[in-house]
C-alpha cells in the first residue's frame, strides 16, 4: 500500500469520526491529512509528509478556534423566542425595588421581574428579553 493512500485513509477516517461526534476541528484535521497525501502524491519523504500534514492541520485548528473565540457567542436558548413564549412580551411596571426588581402580574401569577444591565429603573412600560429560572429579564419597550 502506498503512503498517498495510507493519508487518504487516515484522512477518511477522520471525516468518519467528525461526522460521528460533531467535532469540527477534527475536519480540519483531515484537512491535514488531505495535505499529507498531497505531498505523498508529490514525492516528499515521509518526514516531509508529516510535517506538511501536521502545519497544515495545526494551522487550520488554530485557525478555526481564533475564529470562534472572536465571535460572540450564539444566544442563550431562554432568550429565544421559539424555545421560550414570554420572550418579546411587554409588561406595565409601576416600582422599582432598590435592588433593580420588581414584581408585577402576569400570566394569571406573581413574577419577579430583573433589569437588564445598563438599563435605568424607571417606571414604564417594558419587554421581557429572558427568562432566568422563574423571574424575567425585561429591557426597556
């Protein structure tokens, strides 16, 4: 068996497994080894080969993860409208508590309402952005 077909192998198998788990990082992995095929295909030395198969595939992981870690994270699914019904609600609150809650009626029971950050606790109408246990997170409407 060649070394070429040895990398398409490995690199077959890696897929295999990223579509089993999920793992993206294991993709650019196999990305990797798509490479080292690659310089098999181009008469490297072994050494060449894994050398190639590893800066490639390094690379690309690195890659893929400074990537993710600059995006901002996906939103929390209690702030989701389809996974949560209150979202998007508007609520009249009249008080404010000293500590940034307030209690108001709603849906036919007594909620605990929380302020969102940076948002000043005035009486008024206001919109439920989250739902953090039983309270709601509201910003205002």
């Amino acid at each position: 068996m060649s070394e070429s077909t040895v990398w398409w192998l490995l690199a077959g198998v890696l897929v295999a497994l990223e579509l089993s788990t999920g793992t993206f990082y294991l993709l650019m992995l196999a990305v990797g080894a798509v490479a080292g095929a690659l310089a098999a295909h181009a008469a490297l030395a072994l050494t060449g080969q894994l050398v190639v198969s590893a800066v490639v595939g390094l690379a690309l992981v690195v890659g893929c993860y400074l990537v993710r870690r600059r995006k901002p994270g996906d939103p929390s699914a209690r702030a989701e409208r389809s996974v949560n019904l209150d979202v998007g609600e508007t609520l009249q609150i009249t008080h404010w508590q000293d500590d940034r809650t307030a209690s108001v009626r709603y849906r036919g029971a007594q909620w605990t309402v929380l302020l969102r950050e940076g948002v000043s606790p005035e009486p008024g109408l206001y919109r439920v952005t989250e739902l953090q246990g039983n309270r709601l997170v509201v910003d205002k409407a």
